[in-house]
C-alpha cells in the first residue's frame, strides 16, 4: 500500500460521503413527524406485581410485548419523570456496586432536567427491553429492573417514527439530547 493509494482512496471516499450527505438532507427535508406515543411504568412493586413480564426477579409492565410496540423503523424515544430526586439518589447508590450502567450526567442534572435517557434505535421493541433490564451482555442500556425497584417513581417513554436512516437518526437523537439534557447515558454521536 502506497501513500499515494491511501490519498487517493480518502479522497474518493470523501467524496462518495458528501455525497450521501446530501441525499441524507434532502431527504430529511420531506419528513414529516410521525404519532408520538407514549407508555408509563412505575418501579414501585404495586405495580411492578400487576404486570406480567418478570426481569431479574422485578415485573415489569407488559410493554415489551412485540404486539404493543413496533419493531422496526427509525425511532427516537425519550424517558421522562418528574420525581428526579429520587431517581437519582437511587442510581447513584446503585451504581457503586454494578456495572453496566449508563454515566450520570451531572451538569445535565444540574441544570434540573426532568429527562432519563434519550435514545434512538432501529429495533425498538428489543432495545426498549434491553432498557428495561433484558441482560443482552456488554449492550449499553439503562436497565431500569437492576436499580428503579422498589421506588415508587412513575417513568414515561414518549417515542416516534423518524422516518430516517440510522446517520440521520443520530443526528436527531443528538438534536433532541441537546434540547432535553438528560441525566442519564451520552449524546447519539460519539
């Protein structure tokens, strides 16, 4: 391998990149914003005992049921809560003695934002289980069933169809990160 190949090729491939690029924004032109829904759930055992899906011995609502969630497309979803005191008391108890979960964002705490995590996927009912505590190994999640319970905290996912693929997706999701600061995990670029 030459120098001369190594320019070359960069410059052909930045090139073919810009040129995505391009694609990439006229397209994100004609999006249009799909439905935001939204579901609840609560780390509390009253209503962690009402739901059916059990994760590391806590049950968690049914929402990571594939027929209540979509799977494919280009999500970005949003947790919220109004209770972060306590949120953050516990996650931060919890974390000295587990790994595998995400940063704590102090600055963004600090500023007092009432957003978890903000996220993007395209496979969102299996990334939302990941969230919710399914063990998938060295995947970053927020896995909400090693530290929420038994805290009686209510925590909402707002979540909608982009309409983008995944090197726009990041960029929104990291859009939506500066706006909503959350106090958990990092922006979608890195």
């Amino acid at each position: 391998m030459t120098k001369d190949k190594v320019v070359n090729t960069f410059n052909e491939e930045k090139e073919k990149g810009f040129s995505e690029l391009k694609e990439a924004i006229k397209n994100t032109e004609k999006i249009e914003l799909s439905e935001v829904k939204q579901f609840e759930f609560n780390g509390n055992s009253k209503t962690l005992s009402q739901s059916g899906n059990i994760l590391n011995g806590y049950r968690f609502p049914l929402i990571t049921d594939e027929k209540m969630l979509p799977k494919n497309g280009s999500y970005i979803y949003l947790f919220f809560t109004e209770d972060i005191e306590s949120l953050k008391k516990n996650f931060e108890k919890i974390k000295k003695s587990h790994d595998g979960l995400p940063r704590f964002n102090k600055k963004n705490y600090e500023e007092k934002s009432h957003c978890v995590y903000v996220g993007s996927s395209e496979n969102f009912s299996e990334r939302i289980k990941e969230h919710l505590g399914e063990d998938h190994g060295d995947t970053y999640a927020i896995r909400f069933s090693r530290w929420l319970p038994p805290l009686d905290i209510k925590i909402t996912c707002y979540y909608f169809n982009a309409n983008v693929k995944d090197g726009v997706l990041k960029i929104l999701e990291n859009r939506m990160w500066k706006q909503f600061k959350p106090i958990l995990g990092q922006s979608g670029l890195r």
